[in-house]
C-alpha cells in the first residue's frame, strides 16, 4: 500500500512523539514503503513532504527551513512546503497531510 | 475627432518622435514638413556612405511607403517660413497654410561655414568644389565631384570631419585634414587622447592633419585649387569639404517669436517655454541650458514628448541626459563619456597610455563614481564604462579592472554577442538563453534571476556574467536588488545596521532576530546559517544556540556529500601527523568500512562516505579533536617542513603553523578561513594565496599576506605586514580574522574583503591602530578562543532527539507500521 492510496483513504498513522523533532527541524518516516520528511515548524505546525531531492537525491530532512519552504542541504533548492512547489525552477515534490495530536505526529487527514 | 498634429523637421528626430507617439496609439491626423525631398534616413550613416559601406538604401529609417501605411501626410521639399501661434497655423515656402493643434519643431541643425574668404561663390552658393557635410544631397554631390578630383582638405578635426576625410580616401588620393584647435576632437578629448589619435589617423590612415590651422582663404578663380592658412602655407586640393560644426536651426521659431537662445527653449516635457501645444525636439531644442547633439539623447526626448502629448504619463518628464558615445572615428576606435578632463585636485584620475599601439585610456572617478572616461584605440571595455557612468554604479576597487580584462573568461564576452545556448554558470549549468527566460517572465533582479535559475549560485565566478546578461536582457530596466546590501537576504539591513540593531535589542538567537527586526516577523531558511555566525561571534558564550538555525554541517559537525552521507576530517595540526595518530585512522577506517580515505588540501586525512548515525562512535573511536573540515570557519594551517628538516628553510613554519591552528582552531566566520605558514619565499606551504598566509624570510622575519585565494578565484594576497617575532605572527593573525569576522559579509572570503576595505586601510587598523580597536579587536578573539569546544566531544548525547538520525533510507529507518 502507498502513502498515497492510505492518505486518501482518510487512514491516520500515527509516526511518532512530537519530542522527537526538535523545533525548526525535520526528521524522517518510512511509511507503508515510502520515505518522508516530516518538518515541525517553529511555528508549531507540522508539514509533510517526499523525503528525496527530486533535483539529486539530497535528504530534505537535513535541510534548513522556516514557516514556508525547506532547503535541500545538497545544493540548495528550495521547495514549499505547504504546495510542494520549487522556488528554483525544480521538478514539485509530494505533500502529505500530517498535524500534531497532543503530544503525537499524526500523518493523515 | 482626432487632433491635429503638425511636425516641422523630418529627420531623425521628428520622424522618431512621430513613431513614439504611433507606438502610444495617439490619435493624431499628422502632417510633416521636411526641407530635404526625401523619407526619412540615418544621418549618422552618411559617413558610411561616403566611406562606400553603406548603399542609399540602406540607409533609409522609413521610406515613403512608411508614411503613406501610417496616414501621414509628408510635404517633403517644403520649408516652413513662420508660425501663427495665435491662430495655430504654419505657413510653408510654398504658400500653404496648415492649421495644427498640436505643433512639434524638430528642425535640427544646418552646416556651418567658418567666414573664409573665397568660401562662397556669389551666384552658387559654395564655390566650386566647396562641400557642407550634412545632408545627402552634400554627400551625393561630394561623391559624384570627388571622383573626378585628386586632393581634397577637409576643414574641422571634430568628429564630422574626420568622418569625412576617411570616407573622402575612398574616392581620391589624398586628403589632409585641417583643425582650428591644438588636438582632434577637443569637444570630446583631451590633448593627450587628442595627439594620440593624430598619430593613428596619420600613421595608420595616411591623413595627413594639421592643427592649430586656421583657414583664411579659398584659393582658385572659378574653381577650387587650394587652400591658405593663416601663417601663409598653402595646400594645393581641387576639393574642400567643411565640416567645422553644427548650427540648431531655429529662425523660423525666433521669427514667431518663441523664445530661442542658443536653441529653441523646452521645459521637461519638451514643451516650447511657454507655450502649452508647441513641443521642439532634438538638436534644435535648448533643455536646461544644455543642447545636444547626439541620438541618444534624442530618442530619450521623444519618449518624453509621446507620452506627455498623448497623454499616456502627463509626468512624463526629461531631465537631461548624460553623454557618451562609443564609435569608430575614421576606422579607430574612441569612446568618451562626461569629464574629458579633471575638474579638481580631488578628482581620481587613472590614464593608460600605450602610444605605439595608439591605445589611449583615460577615467576620471570622483567620490568613487565614474565622472569621466575617454579611450581610444581600444573600445573593449566602453560598454561597461558607460554603464557605470550612466548608472552611477559602485566601481571595483582594482581601478585596472574598468580599463583592462584581467583574468577569468567571464568578463570578456558580450551578452549580445552569445548565443543562446552558451553555458554561463558551469556548475549548474545555466545558458543564456535560461537567464533571458527568466528576464522576460518578469524577473528584474539580478538576484531573483540567480534564485530563479540558480545561475551563480556554485562557485560564484559568472556573477558578473549573470548580471551584464540580466542587464542586457532587461533592457536598462533592471531593479536595483534591495537585498544586495543586506547582510542575510531575510533581515532588510546591511551588516553595521543588523549589528546595531542586535545590541541595541540583546537578541541573542536567530528567531529573536526574525522576530524583532524583520517587518511581519517572518523566518528565512536562507538566512539563518549567517545569522547563527554573526550571533555567535557577537556573543560568544552567551549565544542562544538554536540547532534548526545550523546548516546540517553545523548540527552534526560533517560535511555532507552527494549521497547524505558525511565526511570526517580529524584535527592535524600544521599538516603533522605521527604513526600512532596514523594507526588509529587506519583503525576506524577498517572498522567502520569507510569507503575512501583521502588526503586533503589542507594537509589532512580525510574518511569519505560516513552515515550520520555512525559519526558520533566513529569520533569516539578516533579519541582527536574536529577539523572543521565543514563549517564557515577557520580550516587549516598548511605548512611546510620548515627550517627543521628543509635546507632551504629560514624559519620554523610548522611550528608557528601549529600554533596558529592550536589557538584559533574552530573559529567561526563569515567564509571559510584557510591559512598557511611557509618556511622560505619558495612558498611549498602556498601562504601567497591564503586568506592569511605567512611566509618566513632571511633575517628571522615574517611576511604576513592576506585575501589570497586559490579557489574559483585566484589572487595572490596582499602584504599586511612584516614582523620579527611568532607572537607578533600570532597576535596580528587574531586581530585580522577577528576584523574580517566583524566587518565582512556573510560568505565574502577575504579575497573581496581585503579589496573592499583595501590592505592599506587594513593595515592602518590592524597594524597601525590607527582607529584604535586593536585592544578590542585582540580582546574579543581571545573571548572566542577561550569559549572554544571541541564539538566532536557532543557525542555521549546527542544536542537533540534524533540529531544523528539518518534522513535517507541508506539504513533502516524508523519503521511506522500502516494501520488502515
């Protein structure tokens, strides 16, 4: 099953405590198969995205990010989080519903 | 009912004001009257005509079939006499009366003929084989005449008359040029540029030019047989063209009484003074006491005028303009903008003078703007001259650099002149044709084209390419970047500002600093590594260290390679090892499997391909300090073997380098911080091109060189300083890198620090104490070194929940079982 087909079948999974990213920072999931990164804003807010680069396979979970984009560490393009879109001209990447439940991440609608 | 708008002139500027106000969609029935029976051509091109490079045709702006397309009515041939301004008519030479609603005079300029005796023939205007160079009748007539005729004079040296006497070789044998004034092109030259082309036009072009020659008489009864001069030489020529300057045409407007001084009086919207339906434009127009005679200026002021009389932008306003041309005279190459001349003692001269080459190059800088330039002989660098005087844009601190192409291929080519698909950034390869893309899909900064195609973001040398492209490709409309200043792009202030600002709030982590000094409060990823630097340099011990404001480099104390996994650079300092130390790498390189251990440029070990979660055993294992083989700080002190072992050593490199290293190990900074000691001028240890090199010379002293570089840029380190002592060695080192940490941008290397500020000002704060900051400056470096830690000792707990958690799936992850 694909994180896709579980997302929009309204499944909830629960990935982890939200201690464990730290604020500002991202980390990553494998979830059914597929690698995410999971970001916890400063904010507070949390986004989802596809783990990998689309560019050259940079980690994005290393990268930087601020309440908008995340910084891929490898050569520094620039995705939005909340569409998934490059700010530099870049192939999209994925986005994934996820929000904090208590003191849970939760990935899902 | 369309307005009624009647234009006087049909030359260049009349015809290109009329098409301005085509391209705006007025709605004017237009009618235009033109002395000469023809559409309308290219002035410029008569030269070339002349010179038989160029047909009539070819020189035509638009033909007949322009103004009939257009509904124009063109009464070529027709002279108007005078304007009614009271019932708003013209009168024409040929009886007509037209009525205007809107009138525009763009007379321009007549030949003007010096009063020589014998110049003029009392039934045929000139005497016989007497020529003006203005219209192309005078150069058709020139032409057909020239041809039959062995030995023409040319009377004026200014830039028409050379034009003519160039283009005169094409149809006789021999021409000589005469110039009433000391140098050629005194308008636009000095006397120095003056002779310079002399010579050119004489020994390349066999003209023949005389100055200081005043003509006083036409000699020949019904034809031209020569020419006298004041001092009595006689020139034998059977051709006499006059090309001693231009005269505004501007009778038929003082004759309707509109004020004319030495031209036709405009306000900034180039109406005529006054009056609120007249306009006048180009060379007959007077605009704040300035006339001009160039196009350029022209079709500035026809813009001007389009949009004020068709009421597109009634702000519309000309202010004037400033002059430069770039063109061959006579087959040389001359430029010349603003000053031709210094105006004060104050005035930053800087002349290039190569006379057997005939290469002339003069700029004139006057509170670091350029002011002035003149080149002849070699127009290679016009382009950027002009920009920089036009814009008044910051000039580099190598003055050569505005003169010559020094180094790197990137400033020698010409945007217009390559093709599309030349690749402009080689590291993330971007063509031309990308950069232009993103221009026209709206993109006006150079900046934002940068972020948008990447284009400069590798290695950085192609900027100034990425910029003359953008330029180029905008048109003259490129914003200023607002964000060039800035010290991070995401905290609208420059380095001093955002340093005051700071201190004056106490923020001592990078969210307080988004928080109180960015409008709206908003976070920038981009911003923060630099903001973390700065904050930690300010603080010190004292730094409120939020990891998510490191680049991961920073939070896991690696360098991130290609496929996420890390590299492990340990501490050697100076470049010296020892078995045991050598053994113990060997170990944990088998141990753990590392992938490939390699030496370093910096005289290290080097173990490649690590994952993130085996750094912090790894660390443990190797038991040696960091050797911030990753951060924007100080790196390494390569050294030679100095005097210990080399024979040639005169002093003791690897210990000093040793030293250096072991007091300022880990400091970070605004760039990277790469320094070398060398025991002798042979330079193996390369201190030439470190950001802080040094070198031992005889006599027990040291040399210290810095903003060297041998990188993507090359330069060779400027010398700071010679000492006597390794302490003073060390001292001075602390007090330069802490002035540089303090002073120069995020991520400007030393090797545009040191030329920014300049080594002399350098030098009178570092060495002299001059301002009197060496205490302070000497003071917070040793803060720094005191709050110094070894971050690979961050290892028994990780800094934060997961902080070596591998972020590819190179090893298992945590696994989340999917429930539905």
């Amino acid at each position: 099953m694909t994180l896709s087909t579980s997302a929009s079948s309204n499944t909830r999974t629960v990935l982890g405590p939200l201690a464990d990213i730290p604020p500002g920072e991202g980390r990553s999931y494998v979830v059914g198969g597929e690698t995410i990164a999971v970001f916890h804003l400063r904010d507070g807010s949390l986004r989802a995205v596809s783990a990998v680069c689309p560019h050259k396979g940079g980690p994005l979970a290393d990268g930087q990010i601020d309440n908008r984009v995340v910084v891929c560490p490898l050569h520094l393009n620039a995705w939005d989080l909340a569409t998934g879109c490059s700010q530099s001209g870049q192939p999209p990447i994925d986005v994934y519903p996820v929000r904090a439940d208590g003191d849970l991440i939760v990935l899902g609608d | 009912m369309s307005q009624r708008l009647v234009v006087i002139g049909n030359g260049m500027a009349g015809a290109r004001t009329v098409e301005e106000i085509l391209a705006r969609n007025g709605d004017f029935t237009v009618t235009m009257f033109g002395d000469e029976p023809y559409g309308n051509y290219n002035r410029i091109m008569l030269s070339n005509l002349l010179a038989g490079v160029e047909t009539e045709d070819g020189i035509f702006l638009n033909d007949l079939a322009w103004y009939q397309e257009n509904g124009i009515t063109l009464n070529a041939g027709v002279k108007i006499q005078r304007i009614d301004k009271a019932r708003k008519v013209v009168f024409g030479d040929d009886g007509s009366e037209t009525p205007y609603d809107k009138l525009i005079i763009a007379t321009g300029s007549y030949a003007w003929t010096p009063p020589i005796k014998g110049i003029h023939h009392p039934k045929r205007g000139y005497h016989q084989g007497v020529f003006a160079f203005r219209t192309l009748d005078d150069t058709r007539a020139m032409i057909r005449y020239a041809r039959d005729h062995e030995r023409a004079v040319v009377i004026g040296g200014g830039l028409l008359g050379l034009e003519a006497a160039r283009g005169l070789q094409n149809h006789l044998n021999h021409v000589t040029l005469l110039h009433a004034m000391g140098h050629l092109m005194n308008t636009q030259l000095d006397a120095k540029a003056g002779s310079m082309l002399k010579d050119s036009i004489e020994n390349k072009l066999g003209i023949d030019v005389i100055v200081d020659a005043m003509t006083s008489e036409i000699l020949g009864k019904d034809r031209v047989t020569g020419v006298k001069l004041g001092d009595g030489t006689v020139i034998e020529c059977d051709v006499v063209v006059v090309a001693a300057g231009i005269r505004p045409n501007t009778q038929v407007a003082a004759d309707s009484e509109l004020p004319v001084e030495r031209g036709i009086v405009v306000d900034d919207q180039m109406r005529v003074r006054g009056e609120s339906d007249v306009y006048a434009v180009g060379e007959c127009a007077q605009h704040r006491g300035e006339m001009y005679g160039l196009v350029a200026p022209l079709w500035d002021q026809a813009k001007v005028l389009a949009d004020h009389i068709t009421g597109r932008d009634l702000d519309a306003a000309y202010t004037g303009s400033k002059i430069s041309t770039k063109l061959k005279v006579a087959g040389i190459d001359v430029a010349s903008m603003g000053l031709k001349e210094p105006a004060t003692d104050e005035d930053e001269v800087i002349v290039y003078s190569e006379p057997r080459k005939g290469v002339y190059k003069q700029i004139i800088i006057r509170d670091g703007v350029l002011v002035g330039a003149t080149l002849v002989g070699d127009n290679r660098k016009a382009a950027g001259l002009i920009q920089a005087f036009d814009r008044g844009m910051a000039l580099p601190e190598e003055r050569a650099e505005l003169l010559f192409d020094i180094g790197g291929p990137a400033g020698e080519v010409a945007p217009a002149d390559m093709p599309d698909d030349a690749q402009v950034c080689n590291c993330n390869g971007v063509s031309k044709g990308a950069i232009c893309g993103a221009v026209s899909a709206g993109c006006k900064t150079v900046g934002g084209v940068m972020d948008k195609t990447r284009a400069g973001k590798g290695c950085g040398t192609c900027k100034p390419l990425v910029q003359r492209i953008v330029e180029w490709a905008a048109g003259g409309e490129v914003e200023e970047d607002p964000a060039a200043s800035w010290y991070v792009p995401g905290v609208p202030m420059p380095k001093p500002e955002l340093m005051a600002a700071i201190r004056k709030y106490e923020l001592k982590s990078v969210s307080s600093v988004f928080d109180k000094l960015v409008p709206g409060g908003e976070h920038d990823a981009k911003s923060k590594m630099g903001l973390a630097s700065l904050l930690k340099m300010m603080w010190a011990d004292e730094y409120v260290d939020e990891r998510d404001a490191r680049f991961i480099n920073d939070r896991v104390h690696g360098n991130i390679q290609r496929d996420g996994t890390f590299s492990v650079v340990p501490q050697m300092k100076g470049g010296v090892t020892s078995p045991a130390q050598l053994r113990k790498i060997a170990d944990v390189a088998e141990k753990y499997d590392v992938p490939m251990v390699k030496l370093t440029g910096g005289q290290r070990i080097d173990l490649l391909g690590v994952p993130k979660e085996k750094l912090p055993a790894i660390w443990a294992d190797l038991d040696m300090p960091s050797g911030y083989a990753y951060a924007k700080s100080f790196r390494t002190v390569k050294t030679c073997v100095g005097s210990d072992f080399c024979r040639f050593g005169v002093g003791d490199s690897t210990a000093l380098g040793i030293a250096l290293e072991e007091r300022y190990q880990g400091l970070e900074g605004p760039g990277k911080m790469k320094l070398a000691v060398t025991g002798c001028p042979r330079n193996c240890a390369e201190a030439y091109c470190k950001d802080l090199g040094v070198v031992a010379i005889d006599g027990g002293k040291w040399e210290i060189y810095v903003g060297g570089a041998a990188g993507a840029h090359i330069r060779k380190g400027d010398l700071l300083t010679t000492v006597g002592t390794a302490e003073e060695v060390i001292r001075l080192t602390g007090r330069f890198l802490q002035y540089y940490r303090e002073n120069a941008n995020w991520l400007e290397r030393t090797y545009t620090f040191v030329p920014r500020i300049g080594i002399d000002r350098i030098r009178e704060i570092v060495v002299d104490d001059a301002d009197g900051v060496a205490a302070d400056l000497d003071a917070a470096v040793e803060e720094a070194v005191q709050a110094y830690k070894d971050p690979w000792k961050e290892r028994a707990e990780p800094a934060t929940p997961g902080q070596f958690r591998t972020s590819l799936p190179l090893t298992v992850l945590p696994q989340v079982p999917v429930r539905s």
